[in-house]
C-alpha cells in the first residue's frame, strides 16, 4: 500500500502525519508554528515535524495552507497567519528539502477533500462541504472533482455577502455570512449588544474571560435574550447562505465540520428551518451532515491530494491509486 | 467534420439547427412551441423541427430544455413554461423517433457551455455565465468540466439570496437575485412606485402598454427618480451576487448574456461598483464580459453536449472529437 506524507499547517500548530491509501494514520508529529518568525524557521519546523514521521517509504506531500495561495504556482500569497510569508515558493522550497512530489492545498478545500475521500462525504460524486469555528470556508466536490479554481481559492463561501447592508466583517466587507455565523462574528454582536446595555447574561457567562461564541452559546442556554437572539440569527444565516449553495451546486451532500457544529439546538434548527424557507423545492432534501473525521479532515485531505499527486489526472479524476 | 443536432427548445419556440464541430450552424428551422398542448404534440413540433434540417450525417443530438430537469434519468420534471410536460423522459422519446443518440441539458447551462466552447470563454479552464432578462440563470464551466450537479440543475444563481428579508421573488422565497435584477422584478418594483404615487416617468415610457424592464430603462435614461432607482438597485444587486461567485469560483472570466445586457451604464456602473465593494482582492480582477453568441448560446450549446456525446469522458473533459 501507497504511503504519502500530510502536513496541516495552521497559525498555532504544523501537524505532520504519514498517511496509507486507505487513509490510515501511521505516524504523526506536531510541532508549534514559529507564526511571527521567518519564512527560514518555519521551513525548519516543517522539515522537522515531516522528518519525525518519514520511514522512506513515501512517495509525495502535501501541505494544508492558509489562504490566500496559488496552487498553480505552488506559493503562499499572503497568509493573515503568517505575516513573515509573502509569495513564498513552497512547493519548490520544501521538494528541495524533501526530495519528493509536493503540492499545496487550501486548508478548508483539503477538508474537503479529506471527507470526500475518507469521511462523511464518500462515495458521492457532488458533496459540499463547510467548516464553521472562529471563521467560515468551505470546498466542492462536482463530478468527482474538487473544485479549486484558477489558483485553489475556491468556495470562499464564509465572504459570500447575505446582505449588502450587512454588519461589517473582520474582512472589512459587509454582511458577509462570517459576520453572522462564525464565532468572531457572534463575539462582535455580542460586545454589540453588551454596549446597548442588553447581554448581562453573556457577560455572567464570560466569568472574567473573553467572550467567545462558546460563552455567547451558554449564556443563550440560560435564557439570555440577547444570547438567545445572536445564536438564532448565526444558525438561520448559515441556513440562507447553505440554501445558495445548495441552488449553485445541486449538490448530494453536504458536510460540516468546525466548531459551531458544538453550538447544539439554538443554532442548529434555526439552520435548519432557514434551509427549508430559502430553498426550492427541487433543491430541496439534501441530505446535510456533520463531519466524520473532525480535526483530522485537513489532515487526510493534504493526504487525498497527495495520493492524487502522483495519478496523471491531477484535476479530472476521482481515481485513487 | 462531424455534424450533430442541436435544439432550443423554449416557451414560445423550439430552434432547431444542423451544426458542425466547429460551431458553425449549416441549417436551422423554427417552429412555435405548442406550449400548452399535449406531450404528444409537442414531440410531433419537435420532431418537425429538427426533420427539417436533418441530412443524414448527423451522429447526436442534444436538447437545451427548460428546468426543473434530471439530466440522469433524461427527464422533464415540471418545466412551468410546458404545463403538460410532467417527467416526460425526453431524451428516450426522442432517441425512438430520431434514432439518435440524444442528452437533455438545462437551457443556463446549454448557454454556459456554448460561450466556454465557442464564443467569450472559450481558451478558458474555469468560467462563470450569467443570463440576465426576464429571468436570472447561469452555468459554470470549472477545471475544465460543465458544472451540472447531481441533475443538470445547477447553478440556479437566479434564486441565490441577497437579503433574507428582502422583496419576494417570483418562485416565492425572499430577496432573491432575480427579484432584484431581472425583467420581472424590475417591473413588480415599478408598480410599487407607482402605487405609492411615484414613477410618473415610468407610466409615462410605457405609454399605455404594460411595464416592462425596458420601459422602466427608458424613464430612468429621462432622469424620474424612482426609476433611476430601480435600475440602479437592480444593477447593484447583480454585483453582489456575482462578487458572491467570484468568491466561490475564482474563475478566470465570467461571460453574461441576456437582455439586461442592453441595460447601459444606469444598470452597469452601479453593477461593477458593487463588485469592487463587496469582493476581496484576492478575487477582484476578473475579467466581466458580455456574451459573443447571444440568442444562439443555448443552441451551440446543445451543440457543444452533442459532441461531447460521442465522447468517452462526458464529464471530464474538455476535449472535442
């Protein structure tokens, strides 16, 4: 059986893994992302987290990456993560290092990827699916082909706009549904609400801390009018905004993972009901998921990718070696 | 050169036309669409038409139709524009009287795949198309693949929701683009003005006929102010969803088509400033073009689906015979 090496790279931590065809993780490391240091040290870190689990036996990499990149040049554009990481060549940079194929992936298409390949969305020809934490993304699987784009940015659904007079975004675009329904976005209406006066149960709930969407959620679940309102209205605008998807997409599947998918009844039945007002009948009775392979789905997809990799049909097959 | 037949089959006419793998149209009848007949009559006008520039070398055929379909089962589902015409299996009552090899394909999407084979999108791996008139459709063309989804009803961008709380659309649901947009709701806005004493200049440019778009257009160009208005709106809310497709295509190109296409600057300055506030750099640049084929795109189409058909690799490639 094929092995190939799976990188998840992300602001806080790089996690490496050697990774078999059928999807079964059979060593992995993780180092801390030097995320303020140079391009150099965060190739070491890399090297060093892949070198812990390489036998020899692989074949090829890839790496989940922050946006945005272009995977047709194989380079990091300009990750919020990374500042240091401006147009860097990873591909080339770390085939150099590794001596093996190498390709770079968006992490939320590698999700994707990951529950189409090995998770919730097997064995379906169109599934789309969405991660929902701190922000939104999202990756598309049409005709057995994940749909990345001209340089791998697609299904940027969380700055997809559901109202052009909208509350701003931490993109600085209005209404996008990151603003509703992510926890960045339920964090902004909750120190909204807070400074009307309302919420008193939201800062009962923070005890001290920061606000997050976790505590926004528990103070709904004590009665919190204010709590109650923020995670109805983050629950039914993903719903809209997966409505669209499901008219764009016709689509068999949709999977979700992230965060939010923690968030329990109050976020989730306005989501459902959302669906069922904004979409057309003969869209209509998808069926909609959450993730199987959690934290790993980035993981597993730089895996699927890597698999791919060494295929000759890199963007026109599902065929796996 | 091989030859195929090529059908738009609409609610008024149905087109028909003998073309060749090069796109060029070597004949073509018209006959109307006997819309609210029987099935039965409606395969004999069909029938007539295509009859009518057959010469025998032809060696497919393909219908652009209208939706709601199912390009697997080769059905109608229940096209509003052909009462009758509940799940009639199209494409095997067809394939019996002309001994054809034949597909079915959503008239968007037939007009999608005509502009990427043979007028502005073509030479490009990833394209979006956009039909703005009476109605809002669209197709999308993406490494290379048409994006039919799981039925041949994708991208029904005319129904993606710009304002969950928005004016109703046509299909029932709220604040939909095509409610915005297109024809129909810029007519349904201009007798709400004038409900509410407004749009004197619009009654006045219908001079006694019923509202239409261009009607609406043409007192806007006369300076009343509620048409202004309306166009604007209307163009500003086709920005915002398409800024919404960029995000989640990024695509090379996007190509539109349609009668809003004669809307001029009141309709198009607005769109293209709507663009550029509500899309995120990485995404901004894209080239927005107008269609080159215009009413024959659904036809050339239907063409481009007929001689896929013969092709092995039907949804994975762009290669023609």
């Amino acid at each position: 059986v094929r092995q190939v090496i799976a990188v998840d790279m992300g602001g806080t931590n790089i996690r490496a893994a050697r990774v078999d065809a059928t999807g079964v993780i059979l060593a992995r490391h993780t180092v801390p992302t030097p995320a303020s240091a140079s391009v150099e040290i965060g190739l070491d870190a890399l090297t060093e987290a892949i070198s812990a689990v390489r036998d020899g036996s692989e074949d090829a990499a890839a790496i989940a990456c922050p946006g945005p990149l272009d995977t047709v040049r194989g380079t990091l554009v300009s990750p919020p993560q990374l500042p240091a990481w401006r147009d860097v060549p990873l591909e080339r940079l770390l085939e150099e290092r590794l001596l093996l194929p190498t390709h770079i992936i968006n992490h939320a298409s590698a999700a994707a990827l990951g529950e189409w390949t090995f998770g919730a969305g097997r064995g379906t020809a169109h599934m789309v699916y969405i991660i929902a934490g701190t922000g939104i993304g999202g990756g598309a699987v049409a005709h057995g082909t994940l749909i990345e784009g001209r340089a791998g940015m697609a299904l940027e659904f969380g700055h997809t706009c559901l109202d052009p007079h909208g509350p701003i975004c931490g993109c600085g675009l209005l209404g996008c549904v990151e603003a509703y329904s992510a926890g960045a976005g339920i964090t902004r209406r909750a120190h909204e609400a807070i400074a009307r006066g309302e919420g008193a149960g939201i800062t009962e709930a923070a005890a001290g801390e920061a606000i997050t969407g976790e505590s926004v959620a528990r103070a709904a679940r004590t009665g919190d009018a204010a709590a109650v309102q923020i995670i109805a209205t983050a629950g039914e605008m993903l719903g809209v905004g997966v409505a669209n998807l499901l008219h764009l997409f016709d689509t068999e599947k949709v999977v979700i993972g992230g965060g939010m998918t923690r968030m329990g009844p109050r976020y989730w039945e306005p989501f459902m009901i959302a669906i069922a007002r904004h979409t057309l009948l003969p869209y209509a009775g998808v069926p909609i998921v959450f993730s199987e392979l959690g934290d790993n789905a980035g993981l597993l997809g730089a895996a699927s990718r890597a698999l791919i990799l060494r295929s000759d049909a890199l963007h026109t097959s599902n065929a796996m070696p």
